[in-house]
C-alpha cells in the first residue's frame, strides 16, 4: 500500500474542515410535518406523491434522486431554479415540467392535494 499523496492529505484536511464549519454554522432545514398530523388532505397529497412524484423525488431529504429532494421546499426562499417557491410557481412546475422533469397532468383535486402535501415537508 501506498502511503497516502500530498494531494489526498490536503483533501481530507479540506473535507475536515467543511464538516466541521458547517457543523458550525449550517441551518438545519425544518422537519417534515409527521404524517399522523396530517390533515385529511394532506394524506390525499401524499398518496398523489407516492403515485407521481416520488420516482424522481425524496420527501424529507434535500439529497437528489432523479430530481431534487423536496425536504422543507415550501419553507426556503428559493427552489432549486431559484425562483420562490410559491403555490403559482410550483403548481406551473407541476403541470408543465421545468429542464428535465416532465409535466405531470393532474386534475385540480389531485394538485390541490398534493400542494396541500408538499407543505408539509
């Protein structure tokens, strides 16, 4: 074995030092509402989720899949486009898609639902 590059050793220091700073310093996102709190609604939401959204979504990370995660998406100033995320501009992102997430057609209960859902994350 090796012994370890200059290169990997200013790295590592690099990476220590990120964590340690953002243990330090980050916000934590605001947890998801429990889903035993969940309104009637919100449930519904959550099930037009599972059936069209979570494919390519996470619920409760801000870690990507195949799409961004959506952990705390109604509570920040800006999506990941950077445009705020406001009932208008989610439902136009819903509906008609935005760089590589396809529209996805829902009726208005199901959009309705599903927003109601998507603030609870």
């Amino acid at each position: 074995m090796h012994p370890p590059s200059h290169s990997h050793w200013i790295a590592a220091a690099l990476t220590s030092l990120a964590l340690s700073v953002c243990a330090g310093g980050c916000k934590s996102l605001p947890p998801s509402k429990p889903s035993s709190e969940w309104t009637a609604q919100e449930a519904r939401g959550a099930q037009v989720y599972q059936e069209k959204c979570a494919r390519c979504h996470y619920p409760t990370s801000t870690r990507g899949l195949h799409g961004p995660g959506l952990q705390a998406l109604t509570k920040v100033k800006a999506m990941p486009s950077g445009a705020p995320p406001t009932d208008e501009r989610l439902t136009e992102v819903i509906l008609h898609g935005h760089q590589m997430m396809p529209a996805t057609p829902l009726d208005d209960d199901q959009l309705r639902d599903l927003l109601a859902y998507l603030h609870t994350l």
